[in-house]
C-alpha cells in the first residue's frame, strides 16, 4: 500500500521535488541551477517544522519524522557524493589549461588566495569587536560558513575544543565575570554562582566543552547558506555594478591564453567521450589523499579534505592525460552534464539540510549571526574583487573563478561558469583553492586566540 508519509519524508523524493521546482524557479529569476538552493531552503524549513511538530505531540510515526530530523533532512553522505561527483569534473575540465593559467597568473592566484580568506577573518574580529553579546564560538563558525569551508569547520571545532578545555581547567583563576560566562553556559537557570562554585567537575569540564562545539556548529550552519548565497549573487551581480563587458572580457582571455600556449608545449591527447574507470580512479584516489593530515605542530593538523584533493588530484591526471589504459582527457559535453547534475543535486541537498537554521535564523536572535555571515562574505570578495581586478590586472573570466577558489564555495563556481557560460572560471578555482584551504585553517586557528 502507498504510504504518504514514507513518500514525503523519502530523501530521494525530497531531492527531486527540490530540484524540479527550484530549477522552474532558476528560469523565472534567470539564476540558473542556483534556484534549487533557495527552493531546498524554504522546502528545508516547510519539513523540519512539520517533523518538530509530529515529535513534540507524539504524533502518528514518530518515529520516521525523529529519524528525519536525526540526520538533518538529507544524510550528509549525499551532500558530500554530489560534491566528490562535481569537483572531480571541474578538475578534469580544466585541466588542459592548467599549465597555462599557472604560467600566466602563478603567484597572483596564492596570493589572492590568502588575502580573501585574510579579509574575512579580519572582518570576524572586527565585528567581535563591535558587537560582544555574540557567543564568539558561534562567530568562528560564521567565518567557516560563510566562506563555504568544511576543513575550516573542522580547525574550528577543533581550536574551540581545546579554548574551551583550557578556559574551563584554569576556571578558579578566572575573573568573577568570566566564571559568569561558564556558569551562565553550564546553568542558565542561575542556581550555580561563583561563590557556590569554586571548581568545575570532570562533568562539567566536558559540557563546557561540548557546548563550544556545538556553538560552533551552530554558526556554520547559520553562516554557510548565506556564504553560499552571497558568492552565487556576486558571480551574477558584480558584472554588472562594475560595469564589465563579459562578450569583451572572454575575447580578451582566449587571446591571452592563445599567446601563452604558443609558448608552451601541450601534448596533445585525443579525448574519448567517457572513461568510467578512469573518472572512478579519479574520484577514489582523491578521496583517499584527502584522508592524509599533515602535523604542523602548534597549527595542528591540515589536510585537503575530500573537495580539494579530488580537485587536485582531477587537475592533475587531466592534465597527465593518460595512464595506462586509463584515459583523462574526455568529452567535455559529457563531463559538463555530469558537472551540471552533480551541482544540481548538491545545492539541493544543502537548501534542504540548512533550510531550517537559516530561515529560523532569519525570524531570531540569529539575526545576528546572518547578518555577520553576509558581511563576512561580502567584504572579503569586494576586497577580491578590487586587488584582482585592478592591482593583479586579472581577466574576470578568471578572476570570476578565483574569487570562487578564494571563498573555497563550489556552488558559486556553478553560478560562475552558468552566467559566463563557459568552464574557463573552473581554473582560476582550482588555482586558487588549495592556498585559500590552507590559509582558512591557519586564521581560523589564529581567531580563537584573539577572540
């Protein structure tokens, strides 16, 4: 028999329904793939509230709405396959033209790299600053989320777990607002006080830890949409306020890298229309590099997560061409519709994952925290923008890409390679990427030692 509520809370009938409707939704506001990012965030919230309801009141399936609401709508594995699938095709879309592009923009990309990410955690501590009934654990979290960065959330939880655990063991030494704080976090009913409270317990100890955590958690959750949202209108947006001719801007690009790639030898590899096993080495070798973490001593541990090794890794065997009998080099119209479906689907699993935070976000106290978010972002790729357009003299063609690299955001480079309509901006990304990572991780950590 049909059950309706097994349909409606199926997370493949979700995504569907998410993708038709926010895809109808991308052709009337003329933003492309981007509409189903909205359409999960308001289809996100819509099942969320129903499934607090049915649990509150104990309501027919319980159960089912509870499992729901367990792993937030759409489990986090589709949200991190549809970004393994799109990642690895930019790689290998790109990857022709690396060489070019490295040879061309080298240092400059590092460098705007850095400085994006630079921006935005200086932008952070600013508004700490000014603004101090924000939790700062939740502020680190914005920073993550709205420049996109799941490694930087995890440097976040990380710092915050060991700023919590070091603030809680010296908690007898602290000042009496500062016990406050804790005690506040520990019990807001106001039962504990510094004078009933000379110590904090083992038990304490890690609630105190695990509520920094959680804050952080928080924060991303709040920031990452709204970082997602502010680089796809950018990409659609800073054309146009800045007055760029885009016909002008690609004519000028493929000629600079026509003029490069005259001097520079490419070995030329015939394209196949699709080597599966080739795609699918791809896809798990760039996965596994993406396990490795690297000491950095008192910075601690980085790796390249999933997204960037598989970008990496993609770019690279592209650019290889061949192994064996494995080739890289394919049919670009095939990996463009893998790209294009990839990307669908991932905006649409993190509408509907976030759609509920962000939304009550909106209608809250976390007011705040959107608001930071969308400052956050913003103030960082102006600052891109700018430097790389006007100091590093960056064609926006790649630029477009790098700001996106920058900002560590792949659905904005969706929303880059849909209004330039081509997947040129896809190199200034992965140029761009890795030293943004890394350089998301070090500020993060650099962060909660200021604030």
């Amino acid at each position: 028999m049909f059950k309706s509520i097994h349909w409606l809370t199926n997370p493949f009938t979700l995504m569907f329904i998410t993708i038709y409707t926010g895809l109808i939704l991308g052709r009337i506001l003329k933003i492309g793939t981007s509409g189903t990012l909205f359409s999960g965030l308001g289809i996100g919230w819509w099942i969320v509230k129903i499934a607090h309801n049915m649990v509150d009141t104990q309501g027919p399936n319980t159960s089912i709405f509870e499992s729901l609401l367990k792993v937030s709508v759409i489990d986090k594995k589709f949200f991190t396959l549809f970004l393994i699938l799109f990642v690895a095709t930019i790689g290998l879309l790109v990857a022709d033209n690396i060489a070019v592009i490295v040879k061309k923009y080298g240092t400059k990309f590092i460098a705007l790299g850095f400085l994006i990410v630079f921006i935005g955690a200086g932008t952070t501590y600013v508004l700490t600053t000014v603004i101090k009934k924000i939790n700062p654990y939740e502020v680190s979290g914005v920073y993550t989320g709205a420049l996109t960065s799941s490694p930087g959330l995890a440097a976040a939880i990380e710092a915050s777990r060991e700023h919590a655990k070091e603030w809680a063991e010296k908690y007898p030494s602290l000042s009496q607002q500062n016990k406050k704080r804790i005690l506040n976090i520990l019990d807001p009913k106001g039962t504990l006080t510094p004078i009933n409270t000379s110590s904090l317990s083992p038990d304490q100890v890690n609630a105190f830890i695990l509520d920094a955590e959680s804050k952080v958690g928080i924060g991303y959750a709040v920031g990452y949409p709204f970082g997602v949202l502010m680089v796809i209108l950018a990409m659609k947006l800073f054309p146009k306020i800045f007055r760029l001719n885009l016909e002008k801007e690609y004519k000028e690009f493929r000629k600079e890298m026509d003029e490069i790639k005259n001097t520079i030898k490419i070995k030329y590899i015939e394209p196949v229309r699709f080597d599966t096993l080739a795609f699918f080495f791809t896809c798990i070798t760039g996965y596994t590099l993406g396990m490795i973490k690297i000491n950095l001593g008192p910075l601690g541990y980085f790796s390249l997560g999933s997204t960037g090794a598989i970008l990496v890794t993609s770019t690279f065997l592209g650019y290889i061409g061949k192994i064996g009998f494995m080739t890289f080099r394919m049919d670009k119209k095939i990996i463009g519709v893998i790209s294009e479906i990839s990307l669908t689907f991932f905006l649409s699993v993190v509408g509907l994952r976030y759609g509920f935070a962000t939304i009550n976000s909106l209608m809250g106290d976390g007011i705040y925290l959107c608001l930071f978010s969308i400052l956050i972002s913003l103030f960082s790729m102006f600052i891109g923008f700018v430097v790389g357009k006007y100091v590093f003299k960056i064609n926006w063609i790649m630029l477009s890409g790098a700001i996106c690299g920058g900002m560590t955001s792949t659905p904005g480079l969706g929303a880059a390679v849909d209004t330039i309509g081509s997947d040129d901006p896809a190199a200034g990304y992965a140029a761009t990427y890795p030293f943004a990572l890394f350089g998301m991780v070090l500020f993060t950590i650099i962060l909660h030692k200021l604030i």
